[in-house]
C-alpha cells in the first residue's frame, strides 16, 4: 500500500491549512452534536472522538441518524448545534467546504457513485481535477491506486461490465485519490457478496494499519462490524459505545 | 483525461442529443451567414451604383424609399453642371422591369451614347446605339449570357421590340446584367420626359469634392449627394431595411439555436443531477462544474458552427439562382461573417448553457446523490 497518501505535485492547500488546529490530537472529534429535520430530532446531542489510524463502525438501526452523522462529518450538512472536528478542521465553521472535501476526507459511497461512461481509471482520476496534477500525473496516480486495490487488469474497464465489489473498489481507490488522513464509508459492503465485502474490508484494514488512515464507516453489516477495531451505536440519536476500545 | 478531454467525451456519449443540438446551431449559423451576406451583397450592389464611372459622388432626389424612385430633372442637372468644381456630370434614367419568368427584375439604364465612356461602360462587341434610335439596345454581357442574346439578335421587353446593337462590361458587376437603351427611349417608355434617376459627378482636377458636394447639397435642397455608403440613407432606406431584416433574422436564429442549446443542456443537467453532486461531494469546485456544462455546450455549438457555415454556403448558392435575385445578387464572401457566426456560436452556447450550468453548480451534494 505504498505511497497511496502522497499524491506527487500535489499542491498544499494554504487556505485549508489556516484553519487546522494543532491542539486536536483526534483524527475525529464529535461534540454535543444536534440535527434536526423538522419536528425530528435525528442527532440529539451526539458526542465522541475518534482516534487517527482507527477503523471505527458506527452501527444502529435504520433511522437512527448513521447517515445524517455522516453527511455532517463529510460537510455535505450542517448541525442544528454542536461542534465537529476532521483532522483539527472546525467543519462546523468552514467556508472552503471544496477545499475540505476534497483534501481532508475520502468518501465510499452504498452505491459506488461512479460515472457508468467512464473508464475505472478515469473515475479515479476525476477526484484529482483541481489539484496541480497535470493529466499524466492524475492518469498515472489513478492507476497506481487501482493497482493497489487490486484491480490492475481492470483499470480500463467500465462500471457497468465490472462486479460489485470491484466498483467499490474503485470507490475507494477514488475516495484514497488526494490522499485522506480520514475515509467515510456509507455502507461500503451492504450489496456486496462476502467475497467482495472481505476484499473491500481487507482494503479498509490494510489502510489503517499501512497508512494511518482513520476508517469511519456508518453500517448494518455485521462483517464490517466484526473487522472494525471499535464499535459506536446510535439509537434515538444519541451514541452509546458498545465494544472495543 | 485531461478536462478538454472530459469534455469531448460526455459530448461523445451522448451523440444523437448532440448531433440534434448542433443542428440547431448550425441553422441558426447558416441563417446568419446567408442573411448577412445577402445583405452585405445587396449593400454592395446598391452602393455599387455609387461608383459608376469612377464618379466622386452621385446626386439623387433626397429622401426617396428606393433609388430607383429617384427623379431628378435635367435642368437641375445641367445646373448642376454648372456649379464651380463640378468637371463633368452625367445623367441618368434607371428602371426596373420584367424580361421573362426567369428575368423579373432587369435594370435598365437610359443612358446617352457619349455618356457612356464616362459612365464606365466598355463595348465588347458590336456598337452602341445611336442617340436617336429607337429600337436600339445593348446588354451588359452577362445579362446577354443569361438571355442568350447577342449582337444582331432581337428581344422584347414591355411590349416594345429593340434590336441588339452590342454588348458591353461596366466596373460594377450588378452592371453587367442592366440592359442599356438611349436616354429618350427610356424616358418615353416609362412618362418620364425631362427626368434621370440620378447623376453621376467627376469634380474638376484640384477641386475639393467636399467642398463641391456641399455646394450642391445648398444649391439644391431637393437634391443630394451620395459619396459613401453612410451617405446612402439620405437617398435610399432600403438599405436600413435590409439592414433591420438582417437584425430580425439574426436575433430569430439565435433564439432558435439558444432554445435547442438550453433544452439539451437542461436534459442533459436533469440526467446528470445525481452525477453533479458526487462530482462536487469529492471536491470538484462549483467554477469547475459550470467549465464543464458550459464547455460542453461550446463543443456542440463549435461543431453546429462549422456545419453552418457550410449550410450557409449552399444556402447562398441557392439563392444566388433564384430568378428574382439574378443580376443584383452577386455574393461578396467577407471574413467578418465568418467571424460574427462563431461569435454567435459562443453565444449561443453561453446563454443556452448559463443557467443549467449554474444550476448544476450550486445543487446540493446531498440533494444531487438522494436523486435516482
């Protein structure tokens, strides 16, 4: 899993650096967290921290709020109140939500989101647009990281003639493409077979343990659940650890 | 990929939307051309006139709807004549009427036969016609081509038989297709005894052509002078019509080719929502999202462009065989057409892409990926 963090030529992002806080030891910190939608409170106060290099499974049943809290940590959403932290970013207050997204997190999606007309390496290059990268750099980037996900002889295959598994691989490979300290996963292996979901999952483990990279991923499914090394479960919106660490 | 490559590449993946978008485009650029030059040719074969025999400037009857309405009587003109500065003026009638079905709108010039060296006329075969005769009549040479008459020959026009007594050239090319008769005969035939349509000016060697032109512009407030063609509407609107024709077409096809751009972007960004907001939920800048809906519509634009202008070519050719248009319709190709139907291109894409664009930019990510 060699140097799947150090996009080359990529340019540092001063703007984005400004606004990280040295003083946060957490990859993540969560506090008193509320969400509402309407008369619905989907987040009720939620409070916790993850560690850097952790591969944390949010867990819960379905309405809990998983994927509200989610879309909060990935700034795709605001709280009502409360404050989060990604890498020592105030997400909460952020104006370059771009920049954050695209520098700070890595995000793998249920249903893979990749763009059916592209090539496998073409869906992994699109996240490295607006980087410094010149088009050969992002070309050879994307296939450096389709390789070490596994999928070396599929780069120039397109979504629709590759296998479930191996459109979550290029998720991830498109999630890792800037380099993430931090990776958000959406139910990574909830339509997948367990021959997919473990090599997903093995992909997961071996980040952590490689790079250091903080794997936070929102599921039902108890084969994530049993390979992540701490467990969180959200019920009536409020968090309550249920196991490791 | 690089982003220019992107582009052509979700342009390619949706061909038929395309292709169909383009041709909107490209009819919008094919009326375009074929207005502008229309109308840039018409110019150039009304203003023409204005450079009959090399003439510093021409006198016509102030504010008429057509030159060709244009009544000057010939004492004014041989007063006009007289004015200091003036060396030479010449008189003379111009008409328009039927030849034949194929021939609707032939010119013909009542011209006397010592004016027309000065008038630019060269005989290419045969003789003129004598002052007096009055069943005499020359043709410019490709009017002669067209009618297939040549010297010797008799026709009839009006109702009135003339013997062709030669053909000629003038140093305008809508004069090679006018039909040349005695200065009397056309005034006999058309009631018009004493009158010429317009006057043609030469200034005396040394003599300031300004400073003529305005003399005669005070010496004879019926009249004026034409020197240029921002002269031209003193005497003749029918330029300022064609002009405001060409307008009306061009704006008509633009809103044609906007509405066929804004449908298949709009399609396109509906399709896409979903598309849209993963693209930004993995960083892509909200100025990069509208690059890209706008870069694609340039692309299709770009294409229909070039597609006009070949349309618009043979639109030209069309109608340059069109009876009615056959003798003052000579097409003057100028670079500036080309250069206003890739303008209009670039507009086309930009206005009809603008507000999808700026839709797809500032979708919610959230909102975009919930669309199925």
């Amino acid at each position: 899993m060699s140097d799947l963090l150090e996009p080359a030529g990529q340019r540092t992002d001063r703007r984005l650096e400004r606004q990280r806080s040295a003083d946060d030891p957490n990859a993540i910190t969560v506090r008193d967290v509320t969400r509402r939608f309407g008369d619905t409170v989907v987040l009720d106060g939620v409070s916790f921290d993850v560690a850097p290099g952790s591969f944390t499974a949010v867990t819960g049943p379905s309405g809990s709020g998983k994927t509200t809290l989610l879309h909060l940590l990935a700034a795709l959403d605001h709280p009502d109140s409360g404050t989060i932290r990604v890498n020592g970013i105030d997400v909460v207050h952020l104006h370059q939500l771009t920049r954050y997204r695209r520098r700070e997190i890595g995000l793998v999606f249920q249903l893979h989101n990749l763009v059916p007309r592209l090539t496998a390496e073409q869906n992994v290059a699109m996240a490295l647009f607006d980087t410094g990268l010149g088009a050969r750099q992002r070309k050879a980037r994307a296939v450096d990281l389709l390789e070490q996900v596994g999928l070396a002889n599929r780069v120039g295959a397109k979504p629709p003639t590759m296998s479930g598994g191996e459109r979550q691989r290029v998720a991830v490979a498109r999630a890792l493409a800037n380099g993430p300290r931090v990776i958000l996963a959406d139910e990574p292996t909830g339509s997948l077979d367990d021959d997919s979901a473990g090599s997903v999952l093995d992909l997961f483990e071996a980040l952590r343990a490689d790079e250091g990279v903080t794997v936070l991923a929102v599921s039902h499914d108890p084969r994530l659940n049993a390979r992540a090394d701490r467990l969180l479960r959200l019920a009536d919106g409020r968090i309550a650890p249920v196991g490791g660490s | 990929m690089t982003f220019l490559g992107l582009i052509f590449h979700n342009v390619a993946a949706r061909r038929l939307r395309a292709v169909l978008t383009g041709l909107a485009v490209a009819i919008g650029v094919m009326a375009v051309v074929a207005l502008g030059t229309l109308t840039l040719s018409l110019k150039e074969s009304a203003t023409g006139i204005l450079k009959v025999g090399n003439a510093d400037f021409t006198v016509a009857q102030k504010h008429t709807d057509s030159l060709l309405n244009s009544l000057i009587s010939t004492d004014d003109m041989a007063k006009v004549g007289k004015v200091e500065g003036v060396g030479r003026s010449i008189g003379a009638l111009i008409e328009l009427d039927t030849y034949d079905a194929g021939h609707p709108g032939v010119i013909q010039v009542g011209l006397d036969p010592d004016a027309q060296d000065p008038f630019g006329v060269v005989i290419l075969q045969g003789r003129s016609y004598t002052a007096k005769s009055d069943d005499e009549v020359m043709l410019g040479y490709v009017l002669a081509q067209s009618i297939h008459k040549g010297v010797g020959d008799r026709l009839t026009i009006d109702g009135h038989t003339y013997r062709v007594t030669g053909t000629y050239r003038t140093n305008i090319s809508f004069g090679n297709s006018t039909m040349m008769f005695p200065l009397p005969v056309l005034q006999g035939r058309y009631q018009a005894a004493g009158q010429v349509s317009l006057g043609f000016v030469k200034v005396a060697p040394g003599a300031n052509k300004k400073a003529v032109a305005k003399a005669i512009d005070r010496a004879f407030p019926q009249l004026a002078t034409v020197a240029s063609e921002s002269d031209y509407g003193r005497v003749d609107n029918t330029l300022v019509l064609i002009s405001a024709a060409n307008t009306g077409g061009g704006i008509l096809a633009a809103v044609i080719a906007i509405s066929g751009v804004l449908n298949t972007s709009l399609l396109s960004f509906f399709e896409r929502v979903r598309e849209f907001g993963v693209l930004r939920s993995i960083g892509w800048s909200r100025r990069r999202i509208i690059a890209l809906v706008l870069g694609e519509a340039v692309v299709v634009s770009l294409a229909g462009a070039f597609v006009g202008l070949f349309l618009g070519w043979g639109a030209i050719n069309l109608l340059q065989h069109q009876a009615q248009l056959r003798g003052v319709f000579h097409p003057v190709y100028d670079a500036g057409i080309f250069g206003r139907s890739l303008y209009f291109a670039f507009g086309v894409a930009f206005v009809g892409a603008l507000y999808p664009a700026v839709r797809a930019a500032f979708l919610s990510p959230l909102e975009a990926m919930r669309r199925e």
